[in-house]
C-alpha cells in the first residue's frame, strides 16, 4: 500500500481513526494522481508548491467547497510534517500556505418537541429491536457520543451502581458520562432481551442486530435518519445532529460551556463554541 509508513505511524503513534486514515490515504492519492497526470511527477515527496497551488485551482474549477479542500491540504500538510520528522525533507513545500477562506456551517439541532415525538413513536415498543433502537436514540441525547462511540460500546462500558457509562472516544481517550435513570432502566430491560438472542457472537458488544453481530456506523445514520425524517423538515438528520441537539439544549437550560466540552470529549473549547449560536438564537427569540 502507497504511504505505508505515514499511515502506521497516524495509527500507532496519532492514534488516528480508521476513517481518518481512510481518508488521508484518499486524499494523498488524490493529489499523486493529480502530479502524475499533469505533470508527470509519480512521487510526491518533493513537489514544489506551485504543483500544490494548481491541484488547488483544479479543485476549485471541480466546484469542490473550500471548506473540503483545506480538508485535503490538511491532509498534505501532515503528510509533510511526518517526512520533516523523519528527514526525508528539509523543508515543507506547504510552509508558507494560508488556508481558503470559508463560511462557517451552522448545523440546525433538533427542537426538543421533535425528539419527544419520536421518543413517543417508540414508547410502546418491547421487542429486542424496538428496545434496541429507543435505547440507541436515548443514548444519543441524553450522553451527546458520538457515532464510532455508540457503535464500540462495549456491557461492561454501563456502571448500573455509579450511572455513569465510559466512552472511548478520538485517539482513545477515555471519558466517563453520567447516565439518566430512564436511560439505565430502559438498558436493563434490553440486556434481558439480548441475552435470549439464539446466537450472539459479538458477546462484549451492548448494540447487536437481531443475528448477534456488532451493528455498523452505516446502519445507525439510517436508523437515526429514517425516525427522525418521520417529525422533522430539517435538511440534516444524522446522528451528529443528536449530539449537536445534547449539547445546544444543555446550553439552553443554564449548563455551563465548560462541563458540555467535557461531556463531549472535546480537546478544547473552541470546538465546543459552535454550539453557543444556537443558545444565542435561543436567547433572541426569548
């Protein structure tokens, strides 16, 4: 595989995702195939960046948002740090390179009346996979996790005694999130069903499909998507906007910026900042 080397060393030493090493190897390929094909350059290590610049243009003329391409850059721009940290260059060819300007996306959460209304559409559910999706849709609100973390949750991540839940989150950094009472009541009565599956074969997994096996990313934006395009018009309905729905509530109802950071898992408070427009809006309205 091409870049071998930068993406163990994202993985072992970065503790990088396996969606954000997808990515980088995507984007790294992109850009070879690029140097290749207009200017005959087949390694990348040594590009100067008036090659960078016309991928660039070539992006823009793509109709490709500057928001992905700097996305893309950041990609080249690692790729480069880590052959300055292992001395194959001396210099970045990305040194002097500013970022495209962009506009920032203010992602719409949920109203609180949408989410009770399908909290309501799965009140009377009692099979396994009822329970298994109100507790999927439960947990998204009431902990604001994010989608990898929902799915890589494992039985014993649920403290019943403490009602706390351990989430392992980006470069597996571990959080503890405390959990409502309605939540660990409604996770106990899944359990009891998910231990009567007839074949169970992701037996540390809590969220299992019907034939015992650990469900996919994929099919949790579905099922959040499907539920919630039943109540809302908004353009948006993925899990992401779940946890985006968790924290501009919280911050709705008084809690304080600092404590949301930390339930989301966020490294700094400018991550979480986004969310204060929605509280602003709240308080407009107000």
């Amino acid at each position: 595989m091409p870049f071998t080397s930068f993406l163990d060393y994202l993985n072992l030493e970065k503790n990088y995702s396996k969606h954000t090493l997808i990515a980088y190897h995507k984007d790294l390929l992109g850009f070879r195939e690029f140097a290749l094909s207009e200017f005959d350059f087949s390694e990348i290590n040594n590009v100067s960046y008036a090659i960078i610049r016309s991928w660039i243009v070539k992006l823009v003329g793509d109709g490709v948002s500057n928001r992905t391409i700097n996305r893309k850059i950041s990609s080249l721009r690692t790729y480069y740090k880590f052959l300055l940290k292992i001395g194959d260059i001396k210099v970045s060819p990305l040194l002097k390179h500013k970022v495209l300007k962009t506009t920032k996306k203010l992602q719409v959460p949920f109203s609180e009346k949408e989410i009770e209304d399908v909290l309501e559409m799965l009140k009377a559910e009692n099979s396994f996979l009822g329970l298994r999706n109100k507790l999927i849709v439960e947990l998204f609100y009431s902990t604001g996790m994010r989608r990898g973390e929902l799915v890589n949750l494992k039985l014993n991540n649920i403290s019943d005694s403490q009602k706390t839940i351990k989430v392992l989150g980006k470069r597996n950094k571990e959080r503890i999130i405390p959990v409502l009472d309605c939540t660990l009541s409604l996770y106990s009565v899944y359990k009891s069903l998910r231990n009567e599956l007839t074949l169970i074969n992701n037996k540390e997994m809590l969220i299992l499909s019907k034939t015992g096996n650990k469900v996919s990313e994929s099919f949790v934006y579905r099922l959040i998507n499907d539920y919630f395009s039943t109540v809302s018009k908004k353009e948006k309905k993925s899990p992401h906007v779940l946890r985006h729905s968790f924290a501009t509530h919280l911050l709705n109802n008084g809690a304080d910026l600092n404590s949301v950071k930390e339930l989301l898992g966020h490294a700094s408070l400018s991550s979480t900042q986004i969310y204060t427009h929605s509280s602003l809006a709240e308080l407009k309205k107000v």
